[in-house]
C-alpha cells in the first residue's frame, strides 16, 4: 500500500514537471514571436 502510494505521488510530480516545462516552453514561443513581430 505504502509502495503504491509513493509511485502514485513519483507519477503526479512528473506530470506536474512536464505541464510546468510545456508552459514554460509555449510562453516562450509567444514571446518569441512578439519579439520577432515588434522587429519587423
């Protein structure tokens, strides 16, 4: 029981990692292009 449990929270840190790094990647890309936009 105490196993599944530790595997369960392992998952759900993960999960929270990689949704944190996919904003960080897709506010970037926006940023990015407004930059891009200001240039032109």
């Amino acid at each position: 029981m105490r196993k599944n449990n530790f595997a369960k929270g392992k998952t759900f840190s993960e999960t929270m990692l990689v949704l944190f790094l996919g904003f960080i990647f897709i506010e970037g890309v926006c940023y990015e292009k407004k930059f891009n936009n200001k240039g032109k």
